[in-house]
C-alpha cells in the first residue's frame, strides 16, 4: 500500500534521508523508531510533501500513485494522513470550520460528493465522542487553548474523520498522559483495517504496548537498519540504539 | 484644511498624493452627532471604484455610544478619515478593515479626543495587503486635562501577502490626565506558514487555506457589522 524506495532527501542542503526504503502493506501497522536525529520527523514531512523538505532521489507511492509528483494537498486527498508531533494552533479558524473544508476539499478533488453539513456532524460527534473531546470544543479555534493530550485527541478525531488510506503518526505518543495514551492507541486500534496502512513513529515503546505492530524498523542516519517483529521494540526499549548507530 | 496636504503633514504622509490632488478640495460633510444618552451606528464604505476621501467631525455627547465600521478596499485610493470628541461617560467603538492589491492606497485616519472624564474608546483594525498595495492607520488618541478614567485601546494588525505590500501602523498618544488606562499593539506579518502546511496536510489547497486564514484574521475588527464582513469576504475571495 505504501511503498518507499531508496529515499534520500535533504534539508537545508543536509542529507537526512540517505536511502530508506520500506513498504507497508495493507492492514498492516509498522513502527519506525529511532535515536534523535535520525531523520524520523522528516520522514513524516518529506511523506507529507512539506516545502524546504528536498527529495533528491527514490520513490514513494501510495497504492500505485506517485505521492511525490503530488503537492501537499493532493497527497493528502490520495489517502495520506500526517499526525502531527506538535498540532498547530490556527485562532479565528473553528475546528468544525477547517476539518469540514478538509474532507470537503478532499472529496471534491477525488470527484465525490460533498458532505452535507447534517451528515458532517453526525460524522464527527461519534468521533468526538469515542476520542473523549466535546463538540463545544471542536467550535473553538483549532487547537487554540488545547493541552497537550487534547491536541493529540484533536488529531485522531481528525483521523478517523478523513479516513486516509495510510496513517503517519509522528510521535503521535508524546506528552500524553497514560489515558490520552490509552485514547489514542484505542483509536488507532480501531481504525485498523485490512484497507489501510499505519506508519507509527516513535521514540519510545510506550505506545507499542497499547498498538502492536506487525512490523518495527530501527532508523539510524536516514536509512533502516534493522527490521523485525514486536519483540523488537522491547529489546530497543531495553538495549537501546548504541548497537545500531555502531553499525 | 483648505490648502493641498503634502507628505509633510503628518497625517497625509502615506497618501497617494495625485489622487488627494484629483479629489481636492474636498466638500465638507455635515458633522455627526450622537445626541446624550442615545445610541447609533455608522458604517462606511470605500469600494475602490474611484479615489474617494470620506472624513467626518462627529461628536458622541455624554453617556452616547457610537460603534462604527468601516470598510477600505479596491484598487485605487481610499481615505477615511473620523475626528471624534467624546463627551463624559461617551463610549466610541471602530471597527476597520482595510483591503488591498494591485497599487492601491487606502488608509483610516482617526483622532480620538478624550474630552471628559470617563469616556471609551476602542478601535480594532485590520489590514490584508496584497502586491504593492499600501494600508495606513494613523490613529491619534487625545486625553484632556481632567479627563480622568478614559480608557482607550488601539488594535492594529497587518498582514502582508506579499513583500511588495506596505503596512503604515501609527498608534499615537496625547495624554494630559494622570489617571487613564490607553493601550495599543501593532503588528505586521505574513500568513503562518506552519497554519498552511497543516491545513495542505488535510487536503485544504493554497488557495482556500489563504481565504480561511485571511478571513479570520479580519474577523475581530467586522465582528459587528455582518454586512461588511460579507463584502470583505467576498472581496478577499474574489480578488486574492
């Protein structure tokens, strides 16, 4: 479903990503984890088509349709989802307001029909509800005023509301207490599908004790140098990456 | 004013001088009143069709609340200018918006005087300027002697979305009171690159992320005239 091929890419003239290559299947959930500085936020902002994010070489597509030749926006309405590490705050925008024009600009662009504002809400209450967020604060500028945690809920709302086809969470775990932790790897949990794919990326193993992946990839350098099952989260979690960044 | 300004007046220094020159001398409007006690409201706007100079003495007497809004935008040159004394206990609300591109000037020019005790004001506005438009607020605020407990408070915000627009902020302070409350902030910014790569990221293209974001940040100065919010939307929509 996605598939990476020899990703190199560079900010600011640095090479971050030095040949990473990855694919996850559908149904699948992987975790990229990694040291800081191993090129896992801009992973997820290359992935998301983010401007000073340069690609120099390799290939990313999404089942089948080249996300790179595709702006931000339009990655975004081929079934691509980035969870933000830090939300941003936009005051004068209400959350209804900038989530409904997302989907709607979404399905326009994928030649569907628009949600009406009746079905919008219906839409978006459950989701508001099953991540522990009420409506009133989705009436209030995006995340202006949100906590940390609420932040986090705000994006899984989002999430489940867009519906992409493939997931990037970057550090989708940090700065959350153990029952925002508990809402969102619930909510990953349950938007798990045999037609989507979910990319985690993670510094800790926190979250993989809620979410367990088919898949965990250790990140060193811009490239992936170890693979394997869960179990390998815990002996990261345990060893560390000082064997990997020796290597 | 009877003579042509020139950029040596302060308050005609930003001005598209040609224009004034075309539209000079001006005719005089008859002066505003708010008579004691009452309430009103007066919105102005300048669409940009042709230069025009919009300025007005008005007078709130005591106890007397004036909300005002107004509205500059278009291609050519605007002007609006607002003298207002206040009376004890007056309260004076503006609400601007200034809407620019293409080589247009607009500018709201206002003195406030703080006539006597315990009078208000408030004055919120907003510029959005685009190519090598120009916005000015020149906004003076005058407290007379023994005019204790006014409170005045001047908001200006611009933002530029180019960096061939020019924003003119001149909050000014004139105070002979000892006991008074005047505030005011300006700033002058671009649109939040973090806020559009966020609103990309969830499908929203360029274009409708600028109208978003250019529609809030208006949004405070036309809270209370729908009327001309509506026309500033339209415009931002139409025109950026």
């Amino acid at each position: 479903m996605l598939q990476i091929t020899d990703l190199h890419a560079t900010v600011d003239g640095k090479a971050i990503l030095n040949g990473l290559t990855l694919t996850v299947g559908a149904g699948e959930v992987h975790a990229i984890m990694g040291p800081n500085g191993a090129g896992k936020s801009t992973l997820s902002y290359v992935l998301a088509g983010r401007a000073g994010y340069d690609v120099t070489g390799g290939t990313v597509m999404l089942n089948g349709v080249d996300l790179l030749a595709l702006d931000a926006h339009e990655r975004a309405a081929a079934g691509l989802f980035l969870g933000l590490q830090y939300p941003v705050e936009i005051p004068g925008v209400s959350n209804l307001t900038f989530l409904r024009t997302a989907l709607n600009a979404q399905r326009r662009a994928r030649g569907e029909a628009e949600a009406s504002g009746a079905e919008f809400m219906k839409l978006v209450k459950v989701q508001a509800e099953g991540f522990g967020l009420s409506m009133d604060m989705l009436k209030r500028p995006v995340n202006v005023g949100f906590s940390g945690g609420e932040k986090k809920r705000n994006e899984m709302v989002q999430l489940a509301v867009l519906a992409p086809r493939v997931a990037v969470l970057d550090e989708t775990d940090s700065g959350l207490d153990i029952d925002a932790l508990r809402v969102v790897a619930d909510g990953i949990n349950r938007l798990r599908s045999p037609t989507t794919a979910t990319l985690l990326i993670t510094h800790y193993q926190r979250l993989l004790d809620y979410v367990v992946p088919d898949r965990v990839h250790v990140l060193v350098a811009g490239r992936i140098v170890r693979s394997g099952g869960p179990e390998l989260a815990a002996a990261l979690e345990r060893d560390g990456y000082a064997l990997d960044q020796a290597a | 004013m009877t003579a042509l300004p020139t950029r040596k007046d302060e308050a005609w220094r930003y001005s598209d001088h040609a224009a004034v020159a075309g539209l000079w001398p001006l005719t005089a409007t008859a002066p505003l009143v708010v008579a004691a006690g009452t309430t009103a409201r007066r919105t102005i706007v300048l669409d940009g069709a042709t230069p025009a100079i919009d300025a007005h003495d008005i007078t709130v007497e005591a106890g007397a609340t004036l909300t005002m809004a107004v509205l500059a935008m278009g291609g050519s040159f605007g002007r609006v200018a607002l003298d207002v004394t206040l009376g004890q206990g007056a309260h004076f609300e503006l609400g601007g918006v200034i809407l620019g591109r293409g080589e247009a000037t607009n500018e709201i020019v206002t003195t406030v005087n703080h006539a006597a005790p315990n009078a208000t004001s408030r004055q919120v506005i907003r510029s959005v300027l685009d190519e090598r438009a120009t916005g000015s607020y020149l906004g003076k605020v005058a407290v007379a002697r023994g005019a204790q407990k006014s409170d005045a408070v001047q908001s200006v915000k611009a933002l530029l979305l180019s960096r061939s627009a020019t924003a003119n902020a001149k909050p000014e302070l004139e105070i002979f009171a000892d006991d008074v409350k005047c505030a005011h902030g300006a700033t002058v910014g671009e649109l939040n690159k973090d806020a559009l790569f966020y609103m990309a990221s969830r499908g929203i293209g360029a274009e409708e992320a600028r109208a978003l974001l250019t529609e809030a940040f208006i949004a405070d100065a036309l809270a209370g005239a729908p009327e001309l919010a509506e026309r500033a939307i339209a415009w931002l929509r139409r025109e950026l």
